[in-house]
C-alpha cells in the first residue's frame, strides 16, 4: 500500500520530464529555409545544413552554453546578393581625383570555406566590400579619364577579373560582371564637368558642321535634281527619235529577213530532198559493205579452220616424232649405259671388299711380271747365250741371267770358259780364236744344237 503513491509520483515525474524535454525540441528546432544554409559547429563537428546538402535542412539549435550539446551557428544565404561602391573616391592614371559608384553581385560557392573565413554575414560583407574597393581602385589607377567614361563595360569586366581570385579565398564567386553606374566629380573638383563641357561643345560643333552641310547638300540636291530633269527631257526626246530610226530600221531588215528566210528555207528543202538521196546511197552502201564483211568473214572463218586443223596435224605429227625420239634415246641409253653400270656396280663392290682387290693386285703383278719375263725370254734368244751349269745343282750356280753382269757372273762366265777350253771342242774353237789374228775371214763354225736335256734345262731357267 506504501508503494503505490511512490510510483505514481515516479511516472509523474517522468512525464513532466518528458513533457520538457518534448518543449524544448520544439523551441530548438530549426528549419533552414531554401535560400540559406547554416554552418553548425558542435564540439565534435561542422555540419552544414540546407537545401541540397546531405545533412538535410533540420537541425536542432542547443545554446552554446549546454555541455557537449550547444552548437553555434553561422547562417549565410546561398542566393546571389550585391554589393555597392557609393561615391567611392578614386584617381586616374594622371592622379585626376573623381568619384564612382560601382555594383557587384555575387554569390556563396563554398559555404564551408565561407563559414571559415567570417563569423557572420556582416564580417563577410565587410570583407567583399574591401576587395571591392582593392579591385576598383587598381583598374582605375591605371588608365585615363577619358577612356574611363567612354569604356565603361570595359572597366566592369576587369574589375571582375581582378577580384574572382581573391573571392575563391572566401567560397564566393562573381555572378555576373561589375557594374560601374556612374562617375562624377569629387569635392573641389571640375574635371568630369570640363569633360562634359568639352563634349558639349563637340557635339555642337558637330550639330552645326552637320547643319551646314544638310543645307549644302539640300541645295546640291535641287541642282542635282534640276539636272537631272532636264537631262531626262533631253533624253525623253532624243529616245523618241531613235525610236522612230530603231522601228524604220527594224522594218527594213524585218522585210531583208523575211526575203532571206524564204531563200534560207528553199535551200533547206533542196538540202533535205538531197540529204534524202544521200541517205538512200548510204543505207545501199551499208547493205553492200555489210554483205562483203559477212562474205569476208566467212572466207575467213574457213580459211582459219583450215589453218588450225593443219596446225593440229602438224602439232600432233610433231608430237608423235618426238616421242618415238625420245623414246629410242632412252633405248639407247639404257643399252650404252648397261656396260658402265654394270662396271659402276663392280667397282663399287670392289671398293667394299679389301681382300678381293688385293686379289685383283697379285693377278695384275702376275701378269706385269709374265710380261717382264717374256720379253726377257725375247731378248736372251736374239741376244743368243748359253749357260752351262757344271755345280752338283742347277740351284747353286747362276740363278739369273742378270748374274752375268756382276761380278759372280764374271767369275763363273772365266770358270766357264775356262771349263770350255778343256773339251776337244772347246781348244779346237779357243785355237781359231787364237788364231784369227790375221787378215784371213774364218768361217764360224756351225752352232751345235743343245741336247734335250739342255735344252729342257734352258726352258726352266726361262
């Protein structure tokens, strides 16, 4: 029963705080509208808040005072606005004091950047009029008065050149080109009336100058114009006599063209009934040149067919020698090179066999050496020698008939003569030798025929 009061004071409390809390949301809430932006700066953050900035365009507006939750605020329109030089005093290039009023609009691009060059509005207007001011006053100082007042949209496009850097600085830029409305002159100063006084006095000059010769021109003209009628009548008349000549001469050659056309158009008829004929000739001749091309080209096309079944012959007679030429060459040359082939073979084999051709070498030896001893057979028969062999055996005497030029031949040929003078024929054939020393031609005896024991004993020497 005690708890029941202590709750409802509880809930009591709470929704009287709820209550408050509720108030001051809607006291504190702030809505920026459409042509504003407002940089909130909280302990933590800035955030700008408006229309086209991700943050939205709600806020709410804690004083600066309550702890972690109060934020200050600088608002700053994001429409263009101007700003205006009233009797801004300045000098010309010559130092020539006058007076102007210029205008300039602008707009915020960076309301960041803005919100951390100014506190408020008022800090930035004050800042763009001074750059204003700086701009204005170093174009002017560099040019004269005169051209001054003549070039005025001139001068507004470079006062804006002058300040669009310097207003990047601080997030603005310029909307459109400066402005300048008026120039006057200062206090105690006369130069922008004698301008205008000069000028006025120009342009009167000019007004009369342009009078005078208005009148001049107006007189000129009447004379002009007097002139010219009396020129027009003069050729008014001059016009109808040559008319008159013109149309005389215009009927004459009329009548001398119309004779001419009628002889013109007989000529043409004889032209036409000869052109008649000539085409009947031509067309005859056509048709006649026609028939000999066709005849020719017949005559042609045979002769031609003719040619080229000749040609064909020939060709195929042609073709006809030269393979049976080539074939019996072929023939021919198998046959000739059957031989060489067949050696070609051979000594290829030979080449591949070391054994066969040291056989080939012996035989070759063979018969070089069968045809030294033949003709040395040959020689000893005309050369008409004996060899007497008188050792135990035939071996151990001369064993070549070349030993008869050494010296061991020598020795054996005394030993043999020596053993030939001992026979009864040999003493009788020394003693004639012996003998023969005078001038008396002594027959030579008869050769005795070896037996067949020597003569056996000869050939196997041989």
């Amino acid at each position: 029963m005690l708890n029941i009061p202590f709750l409802s004071v509880g809930l009591i409390l709470v929704g009287i705080l709820l209550v408050f809390v509720i108030i001051l949301a809607i006291l504190f809430r702030k809505v920026v509208s459409t042509n504003m932006v407002h940089i909130v700066q909280s302990s933590h953050k800035t955030t700008p808040y408006g229309t086209g900035n991700n943050s939205g365009n709600v806020y709410y507006r804690w004083p600066s005072w309550i702890p972690r939750f109060g934020v200050t605020v600088i608002e700053l329109p994001v429409s263009n606005f101007d700003r205006s030089l009233k009797g801004y005093e300045a000098y010309d290039k010559d130092r020539v004091p006058f007076m102007v009023d210029v205008t300039a609009f602008f707009r915020i691009a960076d309301t960041a950047r803005a919100a951390q060059r100014v506190a408020s509005m008022g800090d930035l207007d004050e800042q763009l009029d001074l750059i204003v001011q700086g701009a204005v006053r170093k174009v002017l100082a560099s040019d004269v008065i005169d051209k001054i007042m003549l070039e005025r949209a001139q001068f507004g496009d470079l006062f804006t050149n002058e300040v669009t850097e310097q207003l990047a600085e601080w997030g603005v830029e310029p909307v459109k080109a400066m402005e300048l409305m008026d120039i006057r002159d200062s206090h105690d100063s006369h130069v922008i009336s004698n301008i205008m006084a000069k000028k006025k006095s120009h342009i009167e000059m000019e007004s009369r100058k342009e009078v005078a010769s208005n009148k001049r021109e107006a007189e000129m003209a009447e004379i002009t114009a007097q002139r010219e009628v009396d020129i027009q009548r003069q050729q008014a008349e001059q016009a109808v006599g040559e008319r008159t000549a013109e149309k005389e001469k215009v009927v004459g050659i009329a009548q001398q063209k119309a004779s001419q056309e009628v002889k013109t158009e007989e000529a043409n008829t004889k032209a036409k009934e000869m052109a008649v004929v000539k085409v009947g000739q031509v067309q005859q001749a056509e048709i006649d040149r026609d028939a000999a091309i066709v005849a020719a080209d017949q005559q042609r096309e045979v002769a031609i067919r003719e040619a080229d079944g000749k040609l064909e012959a020939a060709k195929r007679e042609a073709e006809g020698v030269r393979v049976n030429g080539v074939a019996k060459g072929e023939a021919e040359q198998a046959i000739l090179m059957a031989p060489v082939n067949a050696q070609i073979a051979l000594a290829e084999k030979i080449a591949s066999l070391p054994e066969y051709q040291e056989y080939l070498r012996a035989i070759e030896a063979i018969g070089a050496y069968r045809t030294v001893g033949s003709e040395q057979a040959k020689a000893l028969q005309s050369a008409d020698v004996k060899v007497i062999s008188n050792a135990g055996k035939p071996g151990e005497g001369m064993t070549n008939v070349m030993d008869l030029f050494t010296s061991k031949g020598g020795t054996h040929l005394a030993s043999a003569v020596e053993a030939f003078a001992q026979s009864p024929l040999g003493k009788s054939i020394m003693g004639k030798l012996a003998n023969s020393t005078s001038d008396k031609v002594v027959d030579t005896p008869e050769k005795p025929q070896p037996t067949e024991e020597e003569q056996t004993q000869l050939d196997e020497e041989k």
